[in-house]
C-alpha cells in the first residue's frame, strides 16, 4: 500500500509539470513523476532495461538488496549501513564521548549510524572506556561486547545491565536501533582490518591524537567516508552542502558517498572540428596539446 504522503506528493509534481506545460514553458513532462505502488509494477519496473538508466532506490536492506539483485538496471545505492568508530590509543576522553554518543544515539535507525565500537586494548582499563561505556548504557544502549571488553567492565564495577556478549555476526549487523556491537583491537592496522572485511564501506571513523594513526586509517579504510574526531552521522548530502539528498552509493565507480543531483550527472564530450582526422596524429603531422580549455560554451554552442 502507498502511503498518503507519497501518493499526495506525485500527484503534486504531476499537476505542477500540467501547469507549466499549460503555461508554455513546461521543461519536465508531467507524465515524468510516476507512481509505483505495487509489487508487479515493481517488477515490471526492473525489467525494464533499456528503458530506465538508473535505479536509486531509498527504502529497507530487503528493498535495496531485492533491486540488487533483481535487475539489469544500474542501481546506485547501498543495502546495509555498517559503520564504525574506531576509539584509538591516544583518543581524548571528552572527544570520544561526544563522538561514540552522537554517532550511536543521534538517530540510530539511520545508514550512518554507527553500529560497532573498536576500542584500542590499552584503553580496557581507562577511564577513556568507561566513561563511553557509561555515556552510551546512560542513554539506553545495549552493549553488545567481546570478552574483553566485558570483563574490563565488569572489573571497573559497572552494573550488568546493559552489556550482553557478543557474537561475530553482531559485528556484520546494522542494528537500526540502540544497540552496539563492542570489539577490542590490537591497534589501528587491526582496526583498519576489521572494518574493511566487516563494514558496508558506508562511513568510518576514528577518536585520536596521533597523527601517524590518522594518516594510516584514512588512506587504508576502503568507505565513501572515512572522519577523523567527528560523528559518522556527518555522512548526508545536506549537510554535505549537495542540498536535497538523493541518495548515498557505497559503490567504486561514478559518485560514491552522499550525492544530490550533480551525483547524477555524466559526461557528454563535445568535439567540434574542421576536417580533423586521426591520422594526421598518428602520423606525426599534428600533436595533441592537453591544454586546459575554458568551461563555457564555444560560440556555435553559446546562446
């Protein structure tokens, strides 16, 4: 069933493209906005290849995954949003509050919510751990912890409540909700490991001081976002400056990340010649210059 919202909207867009046609200067068809409102009108949707040129599916992991998998069409979006902070030997206690609290509690059903913690060994017994694991039980969240993380827990006299053991499908699991999957991490290379073969190359980060560890995360994490001491809930195309967000592609060619509508856009390469052929290049007798050319329109282009 379609809900009001959506209905009402395309039928706004669509009388709005009947005026403008009405008007004389329509630039979008009416009949542009559709409505799919069904399962078979879904289907027939991704059958049509050929027809269609991209699919940006916005909805839940089983949506996404069933466009995916379903279709011939190009789909530019991502199923899962697994994403991760990694705490690491230097982080700054306040920074990695802030920073675990928001990216975990701000809106936890989002993709860019984090939904696993990697916590350095040398931080079990620090306040540094503590005061996170405190911070985040504060606000209702269920810590789903590996051994160690638990009983440096535990040890520190923190109530049980709220800290469950985990298991190595959490650390694959976006949660959608409050709770957060814990692992504890010999240092930033095994960090840097474990999101690379666990995440959804959404976006990752990282709370520290070192800047030799900052350059190692951000050129090994293989994600459209990879930040340094601030909140994966940063990862959206508004807050990008994009404007309206449409959507977020964890893919490796074309746009990846937050994209509004210039993420879209491809390349048309315009050649405009005078009798030029390429064997006059190959042949020595004129040379290619790769010089930078204005942007505008040349004038047989040019309004």
């Amino acid at each position: 069933i379609v809900p009001a919202t959506q209905a009402g909207l395309a039928a706004a867009e669509a009388e709005s493209g009947r005026s403008a046609e009405a008007d004389g200067g329509g630039a979008v068809p009416s009949a542009a906005v559709q409505l799919v409102a069904s399962r078979d009108e879904v289907s027939a949707l991704l059958g049509m290849h050929g027809k269609v040129d991209l699919i940006v599916p916005r909805g839940s992991n089983a949506l996404v995954s069933h466009i995916i998998n379903n279709t011939r069409i190009p789909v530019l979006g991502h199923a899962d949003g697994i994403c991760a902070v990694y705490l690491d030997a230097t982080a700054d206690e306040a920074t990695a509050r802030r920073v675990v609290l928001d990216a975990k509690t701000d809106y936890p059903v989002a993709c860019n919510a984090a939904e696993t913690l990697l916590l350095h060994a040398s931080l079990l017994s620090s306040p540094t751990w503590r005061g996170v694991a405190q911070e985040l039980i504060a606000a209702g969240v269920t810590l789903k912890c590996d051994t160690r993380s638990s009983e440096a827990l535990a040890a520190a006299g923190l109530p049980a409540g709220g800290v469950v053991r985990a298991s190595e499908a959490d650390y694959r699991t976006e949660f959608g909700g409050l709770t957060m999957a814990v692992k504890v991490v010999a240092d930033v290379v095994e960090a840097v490991g474990h999101i690379n073969s666990h995440s959804s190359h959404h976006t990752d980060a990282i709370v520290t001081a070192d800047p030799a560890s900052v350059r190692f995360f951000t050129q090994f994490v293989d994600s459209a976002g990879v930040f340094v001491n601030a909140s994966t809930r940063f990862a959206d195309g508004q807050r990008y400056g994009f404007g309206a967000e449409v959507g977020v592609s964890t893919n490796r060619i074309h746009s990846r990340g937050p994209m509004g509508v210039e993420g879209l856009l491809i390349y048309k390469y315009l050649l405009l010649g005078g009798g030029h052929v390429a064997a006059d290049y190959s042949a020595g007798r004129a040379h290619f210059r790769h010089t930078p050319l204005p942007r505008a329109l040349p004038p047989p282009l040019a309004a």
